[in-house]
C-alpha cells in the first residue's frame, strides 16, 4: 500500500514542528485530513495532537508559576519586540549568572542562562546539527556542553524570527535569583 504524496507531507510537518507549540498546532490542522483514514499516519497526528496538549498545559503552568512566584522578575513587559535582540543577545553571557556545582568539581548555570543561550543559537545559526557532547577535557562529564547542546536542540525546527521573539521575551521573564545581581 502506497502512502499519498500529501499525506506523507502532512506527517513530515508534525515531525519538523518539534516543540514549538505555533508551528505545531498549524501542522496538525493541516494533518486534520488524516483522521479520515487509518493507519499509522493517522496515529501519528493523534500522538502530534496529545504532545500539543501536553506543551499547552506545561506554558499554563509555567505561566501560572511565574504570575504566583514571589521571584517574578521586575523587568516584565506587556510586550516584547524582537528588534531588541541583537542589543540583549550581546549581554545575556556577560550576565552575573550563579553557578550551580555538578559531581566532580565541575559547574554550570542555572537553566535559564542555557535557555536564552538555545533561543540565541536557533536564532542565529538555525538547527543544531552537532553530536552531544559527553566528556570535558579535564576528564568527567561536560555538563556545561551536554547543557548547551540539549538546550539548542530542543528548539530545533523552530524560525529564527520567533527564537529572536521568544529569546527576548525569557530574557526579561527569567526570575532575579538566577544572577547573584540582577543587572539587566
């Protein structure tokens, strides 16, 4: 049994969405003819369709932590503009970031710097194509790297113009106590 040119097209948008919950729900309402046939496609859009689910209800959350959180950051804005991101992306590294201690006397900062730092990267390299990274050259784990490269990756398939627009708006949302001084 052959597989419709269309139908394989409306699949491969489910895959190349990833995790960005915009570009996914549009892939599933272009995938919503699958549900007339069945099979493994048609599956696949239903797995798409309960993943999206669950990326709506982790933003809920996340918005609903951040709204109630004693550690909202002061520098939210009611709106972000992506023209902001050349001039944040120049000062997210050299921010004041605490470092967290990992086994064997390595370090690392808090998940807020790596998230900026996968906004940033899809920004303005696009996917990332590299292989993970599992030792440092001192030898144990390169947490820092594997960090790094795990937060880049999650964001693959993901344009560059909303990585720009996302990156500024968690640049702004990030909570102070990830800095030892907020200086943003």
């Amino acid at each position: 049994m052959t597989v419709p040119e269309d139908a394989q097209a409306a699949v491969a948008g489910i895959v190349e969405a990833s995790n960005d919950t915009e570009t996914l729900a549009a892939a599933i309402e272009a995938a919503s003819f699958l549900d007339a046939t069945p099979g493994e496609n048609r599956q696949k859009l239903r797995a798409a369709r309960t993943k999206l689910r669950k990326l709506k209800a982790e933003e809920v959350a996340k918005k609903a932590l951040m709204a109630s959180s004693a550690d909202r950051s002061p520098h939210i804005k009611e709106s972000y503009s992506a023209a902001d991101f050349d001039a944040l992306a120049e000062k997210y590294a050299a921010l004041n970031w605490r470092i967290v201690s990992k086994p064997g006397g390595a370090t690392v900062k808090p998940d807020d710097f790596y998230i900026l730092y996968g906004y940033h990267m899809q920004a303005t390299r696009g996917d990332n194509e590299g292989e993970r990274p599992m030792w440092a050259e001192k030898g144990g784990l390169d947490f820092e790297g594997r960090a790094r490269w795990d937060a880049w990756t999650e964001r693959k398939g993901m344009k560059p113009p909303r990585a720009k627009m996302l990156f500024v708006q968690n640049y702004y949302e990030f909570p102070p106590k990830a800095l030892y001084t907020d200086g943003r």
